[in-house]
C-alpha cells in the first residue's frame, strides 16, 4: 500500500513537472513573440525619428530658399523702385532742357524775324 501510495505522488509530482515544463515553454514563446515584436517597434521608431528628421531637414531647406528668393525679389523691388526714381529724374531733367530749347528757339526765331 505504501509503495502504492508512493507510486500515486511521484505520479501526481511528474504531473505537476510537466505542467511546470509546458507553462514555461508557453512563457518563453509568449516572451520570444514579446521581445521580437519590441524590437520591431524600437526598428520601426527609429527609421520612423530618422524620416522625421530628414523631412524636418527638408522642410528647414525649403523655407530657407523661399526666405531666401523673397528677400532677392524684396531686393530687386527696392532696386527697381530705385532704377525708376533715377529715371524719373531723369525724364524731368529732359524735360527742362526741352523746355530750355524751345525758349531759346522760340526766341531766336523771334529775334530773327
């Protein structure tokens, strides 16, 4: 009977054994599917930070040469409105001598009729 009884527990403890071996094995699946799917997200998020930044980059790139072409056309404006005061002037300094001539002219022809 006790021999009975001995075979019954080691019977019950290699139960338990296997039960122990088989929820371990589960646990190291379950943290194998674990651990590859974090590293996947650490890989996913880095290429994700890299792209960020490179489109960051690009963006910064872009702006800069927008800044940089409005700045060259608020200058070449300036430059123009500059351009069309000089021309300005000059048309006015035209003027006067025209005006200047025909006064002489109109004289001359007075004094010479």
């Amino acid at each position: 009977k006790q021999w009975y009884q001995r075979r019954v527990r080691v019977g019950d403890i290699e139960n338990r054994w296997r039960d122990s071996v088989e929820r371990c094995e589960k646990l190291k699946q379950a943290y194998g599917k674990l651990r590859e799917e974090h590293i996947n997200l650490i890989r996913s998020n880095a290429e994700t930070k890299k792209s960020l930044e490179s489109q960051e980059q690009l963006l910064k790139d872009i702006t800069q040469q927008f800044e940089s072409k409005n700045a060259g056309g608020a200058e070449a404006v300036r430059n123009l409105e500059v351009q069309v005061l000089k021309l300005e002037s000059e048309k006015q300094d035209a003027s006067r001598k025209v005006e200047v001539l025909k006064q002489d002219l109109e004289e001359r022809q007075m004094s010479g009729q």
